[in-house]
C-alpha cells in the first residue's frame, strides 16, 4: 500500500513540476557515499537471495531519507514544501 501511494506522488509529472522548475540549475544536495543505493547493489542483493518485500522496504527507507534532505535545505515558503511533506 505503501508503495502504490509513493508511486502516485512520485509520478515524473509531479516530480517534474515540484523538484525541477522550483530548483535552481545545477543545485545539489550533499549526502554520503553509503546513502546512495546503486543499482550494482541491488543487483548483488538479488544474487544474495534478500526478498522482494525487504528490497521495497530499503527503497521506501532510502527514498524517505532523501526526501528529509531535501527539507532540511528547502525554506518553508517553497513552492515545493507542501508536495516534500505529503511524501
């Protein structure tokens, strides 16, 4: 359920419209190397036989702390803030 949710908010149009247009060219955000999953790594997670359900789980834990960065960094009178708060 979770997943289906995260994947409504997430569509490309949205993302497009809240994090692209409302972000200044070329702005990142800074996160360590261990924060970053890779597709290597999931790929060598798979081999390791890790479940489909704890494979979605790392995404959606990954994918909240992302987002959590991105807010911490977004001034509350963005455009984006109430689209980064629903997530």
């Amino acid at each position: 359920e979770l997943t289906r949710l995260l994947q409504d908010k997430l569509q490309y149009e949205m993302r497009l419209r809240y994090m692209k247009h409302y972000f200044p060219i070329d702005y990142a955000v800074q996160v360590q190397y261990e924060e970053v999953l890779r597709p290597a790594n999931i790929t060598r997670l798979r081999n390791r036989t890790v479940s489909e359900a704890a494979l979605r789980y790392l995404w959606f834990h990954i994918s909240s702390q992302a987002v959590l960065r991105i807010r911490e960094v977004l001034p509350e009178k963005h455009p984006s803030w109430k689209y980064t708060q629903e997530l």
